[in-house]
C-alpha cells in the first residue's frame, strides 16, 4: 500500500520513523499517509501490519445503544493492559506497542503465552490482544483475572496489508481452532436488549473489570462503555502521579464516573461515593509518603523476561523513550528463576518537585 | 506615579483599558507597568487605587510557618467571597472587583453594607474587603457567616498613590474606631505555636470556613493556609460547571486535600473520605439533571439593587464580559421589597455541550 518512494518522503516528513530490533528493519508510521494510519508499521518486504484504531466511548447505554447499532453486536470484555499486534516476519512472531514499536517485552514473552502454531497455517495473521497483569513495564494497573506475572488476551484479528479486522465469526472459529487464550466474549445482543447489557456492565463492575468494548456484527463502527469502577480504580493507582498526568485524566473520569452512576440510579449509593473518596486520596497520600521518606516519588515497575537480551534492548528503549524519568536499578536484569527480572521505577517529576517543595513548607502562587 | 503619556503609552500597547461609570471615568491596568501592579485603577485626577496582590499558599503548616515567618504573625479568617476595594472619589464611593473594574452591584450595596464616615476623616483611605454570600452576582459559594444576601468583611487598608498596605496597628485600630465589619482576626502567633494554628484551621474546617490568612506584623509576604473542606466545599458548588472550569481547578484542590488530610493524621477519616466523593458527585448528578430535564447546564445567580439604573449597568458588564454565557432572565431587574432583585444565568457551555451528547448517546472519542 505504500511504496518506497512514498515512504521515504514520509520519513523526511517526519512521518515515519524507521527503526532497528534485532535481525528486523522496520518503519513505524507516526502520521496517517495516505490510507495508511498512524501506528502502522511498514516490514523490509514492503508488508504492513495496520495500526489500531481508537475506539469511541459511549457513556449512556440509553439511548447509546439504540443509536449507535442498528443491528446486532458482540459484546466482549474490554481488558486493562496494553494492546499489543502480533504477527510473524520470518521465522519469529513480534509484538507491536499501540505507537508501532517493536517491544522488547512483549516479542520475548510471546513464547510463554501464546502457541504459535497458528501463524504456520496462517503466515499473513495479525493478532490483536492486551498484555495484561501486575508485573508489566507500562501500566499501573490490570483486570483482576491476572494477579501475577502477565497474561494474554486476544480480542481482534487483522491481516497484513489489509483493512479492517477479521468478522466476528471467523475470529471466533479462529480462537476455538487454535484454542488461542481471548478476551470474554458474552453474547450476541440487540440495542433492546439494553437491560441485559444493564446486567452485564454492573456485573462486570462488582467484579472489577474494565468494561465492555461492543462489535457489530462485521465491519462497522465499535464503541466501548466503562463500568463506574474502573475509574476510581484507576484513581486508586494512578493518584501518586496526579501532576504528571493531563489533569483531564482525572476530570474526565469524573464525568464517566458521574454518568455511569446517574444512569444506573446509584446517586444516593453511600458506599461506592466513599470509594470514590477513598481512591482520589490513596495515591496522594501514599505519593506524600513517598515524598517524606525519599527525595523522589515514582512508581515501581517490574516485569520478567526470557532472554537476557530481550532485558537489555528493553532497557534501551525505555530509556531512549523515557529520558530521565526513567530510572533502572541497579544489578538488573537480574537471575530469578528461569526468567531473567527487571525492576525499574518512573519518576513523576513533577509531583516529586511539588510535594518536595509544599512538605518543606514553601509558598506556591496558583 | 503614572504620567498621562506613560499611561496613554500603555493603552496604545494594551497594558490599560480606559472605561467610564456614571459620572467617573477611570483606567484599568491589565498588565503591570513599571511598578503599578496589575488591577490597579487610575482616576481622571491622576491617583491611584493600587492593585490588590495574590497571597502565596503554604500547604504545610511544619515546617512552613517557621519557613515563612522568621517574626510574629497575624491569623485571620479568609472569606470566601469576591475581593474589592471601596475607595471615595468626589462625594461618591465605589468598589472595584480585582481585575480593576467598578462593580455596579458592589458599588450599590456600599450604601447598605458600610459607614461612609471613615471616608470623611480618611479621603485616601482604601478598604480591602470581601463581599460574601448566597446573593452575589460571581461565585458559587460562601462563607457560612452569611445566609442570605451578602455582608461585608474588611481584612485590608490600603492608601491611593502609596505602595503597601496600612499596618496591623493602624488597622485594627480604625477597624474598632469606625465599627467596620471586618474579617475575624484570630490573633497574633509565632511559628512556635504551631499547635494553636493547626487546632484554629480544624475548627475553621470543622465550621465550613474557607481557612486562613497569615500576616506578618507590619509589611512583608504572607501567605494563606485552607482547610481540607473547603475544598469539597468547592466540588460541591462548582461540579455541575466542571468542563467549563480549567481541569486543574479540581486536581489543584485534590493535592491540598490530600495534603491537609496527611498533615493532620486525617488518612483513615472514612466519613471525610466519604465526604469528597459525595461533593465531587453532587454537582455533576446535578448538571445531568438539568442536561435531561432541559438542554442547557448553567449556574443561577441573584443579586439585589438599591437602584434600578445599578442593575441595568450590571446587566450591560456581565453581557459585555461574559458574552453568550449570561442569560439575564425576562423582566429583570424587578422590584422586590425595596430592592431591585437580578436572577440570571452563566451557562456552562462545555458542559452543555458534552452532556447533551453523552445523553443522547453519542459517541466521544477522548
């Protein structure tokens, strides 16, 4: 879909990004060229493995659904973790980060989590799916199926040098065959059937899950709704980087949180408000903690790699893309088990700089 | 201190704003020049109304009293209302809001509010004041001391063409001469009294007042220190306006929370925690009340006029500053007892606009 002269001047645009990882060339498409969108990732051969789209939220199942699906749709569990492309080049299967990057991480990890027999009958297969669990290099947070190490969930389909995903029903066929680990899928519904969705979302929100991304039926337009908790869980993790995240983080999950309840008739819900409560305050007090104790407040990472190696490029690209904000400690990656560890920390610059200066009772304009 | 040519200078490079009121004509400065601070007023006779300066914020009571004040200091309650500063020019009086503008509501009430006395024996006299209470035309939110209409606070004494403000002698002194209302003045502190301080700002939180302002004895910084609740004060009066106000009004306000909370072993108050979470839910349950009952999400306001031609002048200043956002209802101003009563409305347009389409089951990208 893109030649090479067409590639070239994107680079010179600033439009694309070529990069090295191991044994493999590729480009990165940092700007939509042409039909080409952002995210892709252009291959040596000329192959592209297309970027993925962003999903549009609705925030009120009524009339939401009704509006926004005529037909019928899927609804499957939205995970929390990091959305990853897999596709294989070669004799290896990689794993692309939402940007286009080969990650380090993810490629190495392949090997534990998924059989990669598929891409041997299916060599063009893209798949889609979300990284997810506590000991992961990029996300404060994770769906509570996964309380330890990562696991993987697919949720789309793609092929190579194509549009669009893969239809529901061939998906499905392809997850069963290949017995592929996947994102829940619960159900075929209609926009009248709001009151079964109802069900499901509260259901999802007792338990502590994201939410619901919801397909129709082939191609066509998605759409994604969040359970009311998945954002004071996300305040609860995320609090201790008030500053250095955009404000609308916080804000906008407000809204979400205010819709979500209005329409499920939870106003006068005493518990779930003090949660809420709860959750904003925990990660600044932990982050004041922090702050007393230590110059420096971060957040800690740590994740687990096969290969010494993968360790090591991961290092260098997190601290090409993350400056100094990143910090690797020292004596990693180091031997645990069969894997090898890397424990590093991200610095919130600048809630360590506000909270250095307000505990040591300095004076702040607004 | 500004001659007419630097003056006409700084109209030509839009560092001063050239206005007329009834009878007065006077001149605004929105930029500093030279040292005439920002808000500063110069009349049609040369003087000047000296801006009134922001006070820096400490977040920490240890160490920022003993970091701040090196000498005795002065505690005072900090209203929560709109700051003016009254001053007589010929054999009238007027308020100016901060940015510098007469205010015909504040003007108008001038009558009811103060004694004119002090103005006789003090021509150059300058009152800093705060204007509180359900009735006023610019904040959502008060003070608790005033239930209805608006009463009068004086904190600060400033002179015309004279840098600096009056010292706490002299103040308190024409305070208790001239039986001016005033802010309440807690008393005279030392850094070491630390624990007095932190017990004063807990009755304040505990009676709803917004916090307080400390003042060295005579010139020198000062610095204003809040309570935990007036932050959840303010999500509860402003949620419903949340898009319409910049992002970090509210993390700004969780961070003094979270530090207040820290600072006086407040982590595990359930019922305060629980608090935040009904206050940041409140004003958005009640936009989307609106936002489903009508179309627009706006605040109301009211405010009383001694005189009829005060409201129609307040009237023309909010349409000339705050444009399509004010809605000033069919048949204001009307009489009411023996006042001129104004109800209008700032509409919150951001927030009209995302919960209509949230409502309506629109899709958002964020």
């Amino acid at each position: 879909m893109l030649d090479s002269d067409s590639l070239k001047r994107a680079q010179d645009q600033g439009k694309a990004d070529h990069r090295q990882f191991q044994d493999i060339g590729y480009t990165r498409i940092t700007d939509q060229i042409k039909k080409v969108p952002k995210g892709s990732v252009v291959l040596e051969d000329g192959s592209i493995i297309p970027g993925y789209p962003s999903i549009a939220r609705i925030q009120a199942l009524d009339p939401g659904l009704s509006k926004q699906f005529a037909g019928p749709f899927w609804a499957e569990e939205k995970m929390d973790g990091f959305n990853i492309r897999i596709f294989r080049h070669g004799e290896q299967v990689y794993a692309l980060s939402r940007g286009g990057f080969i990650c380090p991480f993810a490629t190495d990890r392949m090997l534990d989590l998924l059989d990669e027999g598929i891409f041997q009958d299916h060599p063009d297969l893209v798949l889609c799916a979300e990284l997810v669990g506590p000991d992961n290099p990029y996300l404060e947070g994770h769906s509570p199926q996964v309380q330890e190490d990562v696991g993987l969930f697919v949720f789309d389909m793609m092929e190579k040098n194509r549009e669009g995903f893969l239809t529901q029903s061939r998906r499905m066929e392809l997850l069963d065959q290949y017995a592929l680990p996947r994102a829940e899928i619960f159900g075929r519904f209609t926009a009248g059937q709001r009151p079964e969705i109802a069900d499901l979302i509260l259901r999802l929100d007792e338990e502590g899950k994201e939410g619901l991304v919801l397909k129709p039926e082939d191609q066509g337009q998605r759409a994604k709704y969040v359970t009311g908790r998945s954002n004071t869980y996300d305040f609860s993790v995320t609090g201790q980087g008030l500053l250095d995240l955009p404000p609308e983080y916080f804000t906008n999950r407000l809204l979400r949180m205010g819709l979500f309840m209005a329409e499920h008739g939870q106003q006068q819900d005493h518990e779930r408000l003090a949660e809420l409560g709860h959750a904003l305050m925990l990660g600044l007090f932990r982050g004041i903690d922090i702050s007393r104790r230590q110059s420096r407040v971060g957040s800690l990472y740590r994740c687990r790699f096969n290969r010494r190696d993968s360790a090591d490029a991961f290092i260098r690209h997190i601290e090409e893309t993350g400056g100094d904000r990143v910090k690797v400690y020292k004596g990693m990656p180091k031997r645990q088990g069969d894997y090898w560890l890397l424990e590093f920390e991200r610095v919130h610059q600048r809630m360590t700089g506000f909270l250095n200066q307000a505990l040591q009772g300095g004076r702040q304009f607004d």
